[in-house]
C-alpha cells in the first residue's frame, strides 16, 4: 500500500513538472507570462480570512509567499496524482493509460476557473481578464499537458 501511495506522489509531482517546463517553454517561445507563484501564496495565506478577492495584488503580502506559492502548486499537483490513483485503481499503475488522466487534467480546469481565478480576483473563468478567451483555452492546453505528464511518469515508474 505504501508503495502505491509513493508512486501516486511520484506521478503528481512528475506531471507538476512538466506543466512547469510548458510554462517555461510558452515564455520562452511566445514570451508568455509564467505563473506568478507568490501571488498564489498570498492568496493561500489569506484563505482563513478570505476566498475571493477583487485584486490579490492589493491584500498584504507575505514575507514568504513566493515559497508558499510553489509548495501549494506542487501539493496541489501531488493531490491530483493520488486522485488519480485512487480513481484509476492500482492497476492502472502496471498498465497505464492516458484516457484517466486526460480525463483528470481536464476536470482540474475546474479548480483553476471557480475557485483560484475568482480568489485571485480575475474572475470565473477568468472572465475579468482582458483576453479571457485566451487564458481559458492555455488553461486547456497547459492541464493537457499535466495530464501528459501524469501518464508519462506514470509509464516511468511503472
């Protein structure tokens, strides 16, 4: 049992990396913005007063909230790869496939458009940006890409 729960963390923390190597590729080709972690851990940090912002950028920051941003990225990551195992079963772990992740990587769209873009003050959906379409369908591609991820480390540690 324990083993099973490694590899699930194993596969979580595999598939939140290459989401963070698509962002580092979108700047780099397109000189798209990365994800800026420390506003997310502002926005973590103030969770027990607060869920939804007008502006994350206007509520105090935190001394720490770059490093609090990227440790909730990756438990979030690790998170979905135990859902993941828990959903798929163990034996999707000797024999994976991509649909169940693919699957997974794109119901978390969900989480990112109804619960951290309105928290962040960006709206459902991200529907108070500028160019809302635009972020919705790189949300898609860059939770594609997790899922990607989910069943490549999954195959790797297989």
């Amino acid at each position: 049992m324990l083993d099973i729960v490694w590899r699930a963390v194993a596969i979580g923390i595999g598939a939140t990396v290459f989401m963070d190597v698509w962002a580092i590729v979108l700047n780099k080709a397109f000189g798209l913005p990365r994800p800026n972690w420390g506003l997310v851990g502002r926005w973590v940090r103030h969770l027990p007063e607060k869920v939804f912002h007008d502006d994350i950028g206007q509520a105090a920051p935190y001394a720490h909230e770059k490093a609090l941003g990227w440790a909730f990225h990756y438990l979030v990551g690790i998170l979905y790869g135990v859902i993941l195992v828990m959903l798929a079963g163990a034996g999707w772990l000797a024999a994976p496939t991509f649909l169940p992740a693919f699957i997974l990587g794109i119901v978390t769209v969900g989480a990112g458009w109804f619960l951290l873009a309105p928290g962040m003050g960006a709206g459902w959906a991200a529907s108070k940006l500028p160019n809302p379409m635009l972020v919705r369908a790189l949300n898609l591609v860059s939770h594609t890409v997790f899922a990607l991820g989910l069943f490549s480390t999954a195959l790797m540690i297989r």
